[in-house]
C-alpha cells in the first residue's frame, strides 16, 4: 500500500543527491541543475502532503498544491537570473568554474 | 497496482538524479535532468495530481531544461571535461549521506506522519483554480510580479556592454 | 470654554513659524507671537465670561466634591495600557477649566502679552530677536498648558517645557559666560526637584492606577489610599513645587536666572513659571490637605524661604536680584499661606504678586535700557530722568509692601490672616518679621535708586519709547484695580474667596487688628528705611559695623552656594567618577568594545583559512544544519 512516508523517502533521497550535486561539482551551471533537484524534492513533498491529508489538521486541501506553483514559478524565476549571471561571469573570465569566482574573498 | 508504478517511477527518477550529479559529459547531465524532472511529473500523477504534472513538464521540462541548454551553448568551451569534481567531493558525499539519515530518521519519528490517511485525494483543477485565485490571489499577483523583475533582471544582467565589451 | 486646547496649539504653531522663518522677517518676529497670544486673550476672555454666566448649565460641568468648585472637563481618549478590555487603563488627554487654572491662565496670558508688547522695544536690536519670540511663544504654549492639564502626565510634560523656556531664555545672552553658566545651574537645580514629581507621579500611576487629577482625589478622599503614601506622594510633588518655585533650599537658580534678557526675569521668573510650583501644590492641594505633617512641611519651607530671601534682599545691591530674592520671598510666603489652609489667599497673592512683580521688573528693564546699570549704589537720583518709571516702579514696589488699596495688600492681608488664624505664634510673629522685611526692602529699591542725590552722570541715558511704557502702565492700572476683587468680583457670587476656594467659600472679611496691625509694621518698616537711607543716621552706620559679621553672612547668601560647591566637588563629582569608571570599564570596555573585539581577533585568525569557493561555504552551512537537525532529533527521541 501506498503511504506518506515513501514520498518522503523519496524526497529526502532527491534532495541528498541534489546536495551532493552543489556540494561536488565544479561547473556553475551543474550547480543549477543540482539545485533544480532539490526544488523537486521539495515539490514532492509538498505534493504527497496535500494529497495525503484531505485538508484535515494545519493545511487545508490545496495549500501543498499553491506552493508547488509558487515554487515553480520562483524557480524559473532563479534560474533565468542564474543563468543571466553565468553569462556575465563568463564573458568576464571565460569560465564557469566556480574555483574562479573568488573575487569575494579579502 | 500504484505502489508498482511509484517504485519504477521513483526508481528512474533517482537513477537519473544520480546521473545528473555524476555524469562527465555536461550535456549528458542536462538530458538525465530532463528525464529527472519528467519523472517527477510522473510522481504527481501518481499523487493524482495531473494540473501540476502538466505544469511540471511545460515549466521544468519546457522551459528550464532549454533555458539551461542554450546557456551552455552560449558558454561552451573545451574547459568542461576538465571541471569536475572539486577537491571536497568526499567530505559532499557524507555530508549528503548524513543529510539523507538525519531527514529520513525524523521522518519516521514523526508523529504526524503516520497518522495521516492511506488514501490519495485527487486535485481537481477546478477547486485548484478557485482556491488560486480567491485565497491566494494576492500572493499570486505578487509571482507574477516576481517574474517581471526577475525577467527585467536578466535581461539588463545579461545583455551586452554598449561599447562591445 | 471648549476651545481653550486652541490657547496653547496657535502659540505653539507661532512659535514653529516664527522659528522658521524668523530670520527672513527679523524685524517684525513679534508679529506671529503677538498675533497668538491676542487670540489666546480673546478666547480666554470668551471662555471666561461663559464659565461666569453659564457653568452651572453647561454640559460638562459640574462641582467637584473633594474642591466645592465647579470644574469642566473636556478630554479625548490618548492611549491605552495594558491589554484592551482586559485589564486595561484608559488614559485620557483633556483640559480642566476651573477656577484655578483660570485665575493662572489668565495671569500667564495677560503678563505674557504685556511682556511682549515691551520686548519689541526692549529687544529690538537685539541679533536673535526672532529667535527670543519664538521661545516666549513656546513658553506661553507650554504655561497654558501646564494651567489647563488635567492629568498629571501632561501636567509633567508641561512642566518640563516650561522648564526648557526658562533654560533657552535665560542662556539667551549665551555669549556671556554667566548667562551659560546660570542656564545651566537653573535646568540642573529644577530637576532635581523634577525628578522627585516625576517618582511622584508615578507612584500615583501605581497607587490610583490613573494619571487622572479628579481620580487621584476621588480616591484620597474616599480614604483608599494609605497615609504614609498620601505623605510620600505629595511631599515628592512638593519637591517638584520647591525646585520650580525656588523655594529653600532650590531656590539657588532663582537670582542667577537674572542672567536673562529683563521681560524674560518679568515674565518667566517673576510671574509665571516659578509661580508654577505654588500652582502645583494648589492643584493637588486635596492631596496636601489630607497630611497634617506634609501641610506643616509646605508651611516651614515657605517660612524659611521667605524670611531668609527677605534678608538677602535688604542687602542685595543688584536691583534685579533683589528683586529676584523678593520673588522667592514672595513665593515663600505663598507656600506659607497654603500650608496654613490659605488656598484663596495663596492664589489671591499669587496673582496679586504676578502682576506687581511683572511691573518691577519691567520698571528695572527700563533703567537697565536706559543706563545700562543695575547696581543700585551706582544710581540715585532717577527719578529726574526716569519720571515715569519711577511712578511706575512705586505702585509695584508699593503694592507689594501692602499698602492698602494696592492689590498687594488685599492678599497679603489674607495670607495673614489664615496664618494667624491656622498656625501657633511663632508663625505669626514670623510672618509679621517677614511684613517688616518685605516693606523694608521695597522702601530699600524706591529710595536708593530713585530719589537721593545722583551719583552719576546720566546725560547719556537713552530715551524710553512709547511701546515700553505702555504696557506698564496697563500693569500699573491692574495693580491698582486688581486687589478688589478680593471684595466684589463681577459674575462670582460675590467676591474671589467665592470664585475660588478650597471645601467651602468664604467672603473675604478684613480683620481690623490684624490690617492695622501689619499696616503699623510697614509704616515703621518705611521709616527705618527713610531713616537709614534718606537721613543716614550715624547709629545705623555704626550697628552696621558691629553687626558686621551676620551682614557678611547675609551678603554672601548663607554661603548656600559656597556649599553646594563643595558638596559638588567633594560628593558628587567623585560618585560622578565612579559611576564614569564603571560605565568606562565595565559598560564600555568589557559589554560593549569585548564582544566586538572578540569578533574581530576571531574575525582576523579565520580571515586567512577562507578560500572565497562557494562550495566550502555550503558544506560548513549543511554541516551546521545537521548538527541542528541531529540535536533537534536527540531532543525529541530523549
């Protein structure tokens, strides 16, 4: 039978592979990609939550759903301006290895 | 008959979220992130939840992944075999690894969790819209606002110096 | 009667005008000013007459129970505390207009417009004459509204404005180092006794649980309140009262104060604001009324002042501090007559003073405009060249001496009167010394400076112009006409012991000993005064020498200055360098320097192991986010 509980088995499992995708790699847009995943693995969460509950306790029936769409709509949004920044760091330095985007450190 | 679907649906997903994170090809990552995000629509259908699979394929699977793809085009060079892993890839795998334990561990602590139903309430897109647009309109106007800064925003971050620098 | 909040709002909206743009109109600032206070008469007058005919008729009047007068309230709600509806407590901001706060409104104004009409001659070259209006503005606002408040808490608010008025205007020759100096020694002096009304007035907030006055007396005298708290409260707003009315021993400000501009000492120091403390103990006077010890208190304090200011001020060469040292004597014995149950008396004096001590100030005005001297041995003489100021000068001095008919002697015969009737016989004899003295030195400042022979040249003296003049002599009609009204006052039901009185009221009665009594102590008082400064006789030269020492004394003002010095230099200044090395040390170093500098060594040692990569930063944050979530875990498993 099908319960909460893998769903959210499923979403911790995403979000840690996601983690490891920013924590790992090198390439700036892998890093969006990876973060990507993670905003999924939330989504699901989200998602199961709502369906699961029928609108008893804290949230009501379609709250989970709401946030999904506002999560979506803010991920495009991150990742148009994400990617906008990659290309002006790489027009300046000719990479996108986050190595070089150091100019922060004193 | 829908925990066989959920197991090779989650199944796939997970094998291609892997090969996103390990993939030595990048354009290999961005496909495996297709197919990662397309199973993730398949997931909501299975939560009975077919608005935002739809919404999940166009945004993600549409737009996302092609916005990703034309800017690795644009930044292509011969540098990405070399950028891979950074030197702290081991210490990201057990960090990850103890995110996944620690997570997992509260969830199966968690009351709250196990005392929900087992059955699925499907969404349907008609009291999806009205709650949309009736409690959560005014956040909802706000997004598309978000969007219109975040889109004026890429432009003027991204476009061209005038003098061609 | 409703619109009397407008008195203090059109003052103070001139003075921020004025403020403004003062430097642009330099020459005609007083425009604003005087066109709010000629309101604030007009409405004043409007709203008095409608009190006389119709306050038993209007709507939110009505006779208090603890005063036997009747008051009208008139308030809006201003904030709330605590949680509203639970427990919470309304305070509310509103005027009272009774005849207390009438009688004092109505000096404040009347003075304030007179002293303002001579300030444009007075001042008029002055650099910073925009500047002096607006101030006078804001003063005149803050007076109305400390006469008019209904609660303590605005009350308060009153109370330190008018305080602020008085710091500026006496600092307002701030190029003179004693004008600074004296600005500063006022502002700390009153607040010492401002601190104890403020601790005053919160303790009523504890004990009544309202700022409200009627509230406060509901309850006193419902008997609610405990007698050592009805003590506590009203001796600690009576230290307010001291400090403001310089009574001993606050009253050190007062003679200093004289630093100021002269229509600032007629104003502000001599009819209105000291007057302020005397109008404070009037106000709570249900509270005092209730402490047979506190009304004891009020009574010697204001005997000691009076009698010791008394003495200063037969010595005083300066004519303004003399005149300064009358004030607190003044004030002195108003505090006396309240503390002998002479509420009408007191007010009656107060108002009666106001007045008489306006018109000597602006008298002295005129000599300091004309001769630029003020040292009364210096002088002599005046009367030929100041033939209007001396007339002036000698209903002033006259009145306030008690000579009959003059308004001084109708109250001041009352105050005699209740302090004859309520307090033991040293009271009495006191106060007939304080008489002696009081005429005593009046006799002193007509005769030295204006008659005698000159001792100097005056053929430079300036000439007076008409705008100065005029003023004091409306004064000078007051102080003539005012003292009726102790008899018959228009619209009251007879006279102003009917207007204005504390349980029941009472026709003013003249005792016939008691008048003729004090009227022979000033008589003589005045012929020892011609006999000393007119005929010189050589027996007073010689006790002079031999009462050498207790002169000195007296001179020296007690030496009361001398010993707050060394109580400053040697008590607080050192307790002053405790708690600065306590602040330096503890507050300063260690709580506020010691965290930054840990941050920054701690800053400055990890600075160098921070590799500027975006990934480092995200694994140290997930590293700490684990230990959360594991910590968050082990709580709740365990």
């Amino acid at each position: 039978m099908l319960e909460l509980i893998h769903f959210n088995i499923l979403s911790v499992l995403l979000f840690s592979v996601g983690l490891y995708g920013v924590l790992a790699r090198k390439s700036a847009i892998l890093i969006i990609m990876a973060i990507e995943l993670m905003l999924n693995a939330v989504n699901i969460n989200f998602i199961a939550a709502a369906a699961f509950n029928h609108g008893n306790g804290l949230f009501t029936n379609f709250d989970g759903h709401i946030l999904t769409i506002f999560i979506i709509t803010i991920a495009a949004a991150e990742v148009g301006l994400a990617l906008a920044l990659i290309l002006r760091i790489f027009r300046n330095k000719a990479t996108v290895n986050v190595d070089s985007f150091d100019i922060m450190k004193l | 008959m829908h925990l066989i679907l959920f197991s090779i649906i989650s199944t796939v997903l997970l094998v291609c979220a892997v090969g996103v994170v390990i993939s030595r090809n990048i354009v290999h990552s961005a496909l495996f992130l297709l197919f990662a995000l397309i199973s993730v629509a398949g997931i909501y259908l299975v939560l009975l939840t077919e608005f935002l699979a739809i919404v999940q394929l166009l945004i993600y699977g549409g737009a996302i992944v092609i916005v990703i793809l034309f800017a690795l085009m644009l930044t292509r060079n011969e540098e990405y075999p070399r950028i891979q892993n950074n030197k702290l890839w081991p210490i990201a795998g057990v960090l990850a690894v103890l995110v996944c334990i620690t997570m997992s561990v509260s969830y199966f602590q968690s009351g709250a969790i196990q005392n929900v139903p087992n059955t699925i309430a499907p969404a349907g897109v008609k009291s999806l819209g009205s709650s949309l647009f009736t409690t959560w309109a005014i956040p909802f106007e706000l997004a598309s606002l978000v969007l219109l800064v975040a889109l004026i925003g890429a432009i003027v971050i991204a476009r061209s110096d005038k003098d061609g620098n | 009667m409703q619109y009397f909040w407008l008195i203090p709002v059109i003052s103070f909206i001139a003075f921020i005008i004025t403020s403004l743009i003062g430097n642009k109109i330099l020459k005609q600032a007083w425009i604003f000013p005087m066109l709010a206070i000629v309101l604030g008469l007009g409405i004043y007058c409007f709203g008095l007459t409608e009190y006389l005919q119709s306050r038993f008729d209007l709507e939110h009047c009505f006779r208090s129970s603890v005063t036997g007068m009747v008051g009208c309230n008139y308030s809006v709600e201003w904030f709330t505390a605590g949680v509203r509806g639970a427990d919470s407590v309304n305070s509310f901001l509103g005027f009272t207009v009774d005849p207390l706060s009438l009688s004092v409104a109505g000096l404040a104004i009347f003075v304030a417009l007179m002293v303002q009409i001579y300030s444009i001659g007075y001042m008029k070259d002055d650099p910073r004459f925009a500047w002096y209006y607006s101030v006078q503005a804001l003063f005149i606002s803050s007076m109305i509204l400390l006469a008019l408040s209904d609660n303590f808490l605005l009350l308060y608010v009153a109370w330190e404005l008018v305080g602020l008025c008085s710091y500026l205007l006496i600092g307002f020759w701030y190029e003179k180092p004693e004008a600074k100096e004296a600005a500063k020694k006022a502002f700390t002096v009153t607040r010492l006794g401002d601190v104890g009304l403020l601790i005053g007035i919160l303790l009523i907030w504890i004990e009544v649980g309202s700022f409200n006055m009627s509230d406060l007396f509901t309850q006193v005298g419902s008997g609610e309140i405990a007698s050592w708290t009805i003590f506590s409260i009203s001796g600690l707003l009576f230290l307010g009262a001291m400090g403001k009315s310089a009574q001993f021993p606050f009253h050190v400000w007062l003679p200093d104060a004289m630093e100021g501009p002269t229509p600032v000492s007629a104003l502000i120091h001599a009819a209105t604001m000291v007057a302020a403390g005397v109008y404070l103990v009037a106000r709570a006077y249900p509270l005092f009324v209730q402490s047979e010890a506190m009304m004891i208190i009020v009574s010697c304090v204001g005997l000691i002042t009076a009698i010791g200011a008394a003495l200063i001020c037969c010595v005083s060469v300066d004519l303004k501090r003399a005149l300064a040292y009358s004030t607190i004597s003044h004030l002195g014995l108003m505090m006396l007559s309240l503390g002998a149950f002479g509420y009408t008396a007191a007010i009656l004096h107060l108002l009666a003073h106001g007045f008489s001590k306006a018109l000597l100030f602006l008298g002295s005005g005129n000599i300091m405009h004309s001769i630029d001297d003020l040292n009364i041995n210096r002088m002599g003489g005046l009367k030929s060249v100041l033939p209007a100021t001396t007339i002036l000068f000698c209903i002033g001095a006259l009145s306030l001496a008690g000579i009959p008919l003059l308004s001084g002697f109708w109250s001041k015969d009352e105050v005699i009167v209740s302090i004859v009737h309520n307090r033991n016989i040293v009271f009495a004899i006191s106060s007939m010394v304080l008489v002696f003295l009081s005429g005593f030195y009046m006799i002193r400042l007509i005769i030295v400076p204006f008659f005698g022979s000159p001792n100097r040249d005056y053929s430079h003296a300036h000439k007076l112009p008409f705008v100065m003049l005029a003023p004091m002599g409306v004064l000078a009609v007051v102080v003539v006409l005012f003292g009726w009204i102790a008899l018959y006052m228009p619209g009251a039901p007879a006279s102003f012991g009917t207007f204005l009185f504390y349980s029941h009221p009472k026709n003013f009665h003249l005792e016939p000993d008691i008048a003729i009594i004090t009227l022979v102590i000033t008589l003589l008082s005045f012929g020892f005064g011609y006999l000393i400064y007119v005929k010189r006789f050589s027996i007073f030269q010689n006790m002079r020498i031999k009462a050498r020492l207790i002169i000195e004394i007296v001179e020296n003002k007690y030496y009361i200055d001398e010993l707050y010095q060394i109580l400053v230099d040697k008590l607080v200044l050192p307790a002053a360098g405790l708690v600065a090395l306590f602040d330096r040390i503890l507050v300063n170093d260690v709580g506020i320097n010691g965290p930054g500098y840990v941050t920054r060594t701690v800053g400055s040692i990890i600075r160098h192991h921070i590799t500027g990569r975006i990934y480092v930063y995200l694994a140290l944050m997930t590293t700490g986010m684990i230990v959360l979530g594991i910590i968050w875990l082990g709580i709740v498993i365990l």
